[in-house]
C-alpha cells in the first residue's frame, strides 16, 4: 500500500485541516501507524493551541514536535511564499524534503497537509503542486460545497491530471444543515464530470472538538474507500 497521502484544497479555508486530522485519527483507530507532516504554517504560531499543526498533532497522536510536522512557520496569513519573502525567509524545495527525509521513517503513513490550494506558491520558483509530485504522494483534495465549488474542484482535477498527479479522491467539506440545491447536487455531478470517487459529503462542524471531528469523519467520509483507492493506485504505479 501507498504509505500516505496528501491532502490538497480548492481553495484556502475549506477545512483540510479537518478532514487532515480526522483521518489520521480514523486510520490510527484502524491501526495505522500515522504521521503528519505540514510543512508550511502562515499566520500562527504552531505551537499555539488552534494552530493546524496542533490539531494535527492532538488527534494523530504522533510523537512528532511541533516543529518537526511544521518546520516552517510565517506571521502573516498570506501564501507561504509571499509570507516568507515580508520575512527575509525564502524556502527552497531542498529544505523542505531535507527535512521530509529526516521524519519520514519515524512513522509508517504519513498524511501531509499543503497550503490552500494546489497552484499556491511556496517558494520562489515551487508551487504546492510541485511539492507533491516531488513527495510522490497520492492526493485527497478537499473542496467546499456550495455554488461554485464544481468549477473549482473540476479546474484542480484537471490540473492534477495534467501533471499526473494520481487522486485518490474528493471529501466536500462543511454542508449546511439546510443545504441548497447546488449543495444537493453538486456532489453527483462533481463525481460524474471530474471521474474521481467522492469519499464523503461532510457536514459544517458548530462546535470544533476532538471528539466531533472524529465523529465526521467516521459517519460521513468512506474510509475504507480511501484506503481502498490507495492500494488501487499502488497497483499501477
């Protein structure tokens, strides 16, 4: 089996962070020996408590430091390239697998967590999309639910495609409890048109816990799916 994945959005703010967390505590119950790994963090300290470095190291459980899932951390919440560059803090693909290659054997799986979308820059001349072809690592790309999320997700699909980035599937994150009807129907017609599996449809969390996130994931994401495509795309490599 692939040993991880990495999980991409559409767009910045569509709770990959979740979806990121949550499955490394399902997997984890499954007996999954997890790791997460997010190299990039803008606009938080990663050892601050809502930090998504902190979530992921709360419900992954990993034995890993905040600063070995997170070895790079800016103040601004901006693109971690341009969040860098106000800094005086340009970081180059080497420095970013260096340190892949020193945490990496510490865990057998890892789930590796981008920044905002797919084509976000990260240094000066890399793209998030150049870091996964880089790490060889299927993609989960979480997108939101309402209108106008078909022409997002649809455009990342297309993108990965083209660069031959192997998918392993779609989580639509954060449905209202009344969804409309492009809520309704965007998850059939977004499965049909970009030929990729949704996983799950999930629900918009009121109260953000532990406990909750955990519960979303296990009632409304297939993992058994997600691990299903993983051996599937280790098939054909």
């Amino acid at each position: 089996m692939i040993n991880g994945f990495f999980v991409t959005g559409t767009d910045t703010d569509v709770g990959k962070t979740m979806i990121s967390s949550g499955l490394a505590a399902v997997l984890r119950e499954k007996r999954f020996d997890v790791g997460v790994f997010k190299p990039l963090l803008s606009g938080v300290a990663r050892e601050d408590s809502k930090s998504d470095t902190s979530l992921l190291k709360q419900l992954s459980q990993t034995p890993l430091s905040h600063k070995e899932i997170t070895p790079f951390e800016f103040k601004e919440p901006l693109a971690p390239y341009v969040a860098g560059k106000l800094e005086g803090k340009i970081v180059e693909m080497e420095d970013l697998v260096s340190h892949w290659k020193r945490i990496r054997e510490k865990h057998k799986f890892f789930i590796v967590e981008g920044a905002g979308g797919i084509s976000v820059p990260l240094g000066k001349d890399f793209l998030v999309s150049d870091l996964i072809k880089v790490l060889q690592l299927p993609i989960v790309i979480v997108a939101r639910p309402n209108l106008g999320t078909f022409n997002h997700t649809f455009l990342t699909v297309e993108y990965a495609k083209k660069l031959s980035l192997p998918i392993a599937g779609i989580v639509i994150n954060g449905i209202n409890d009344l969804p409309s009807l492009a809520e309704k129907t965007n998850p059939d017609l977004i499965e049909r048109l970009c030929g990729v599996p949704v996983l799950g449809v999930t629900p918009k969390l009121k109260d953000i816990t532990k406990e909750n996130i955990i519960k979303m994931v296990k009632t409304h994401i297939d993992v058994n799916l997600l691990i299903s495509q993983l051996n599937q795309l280790e098939g054909i490599k």
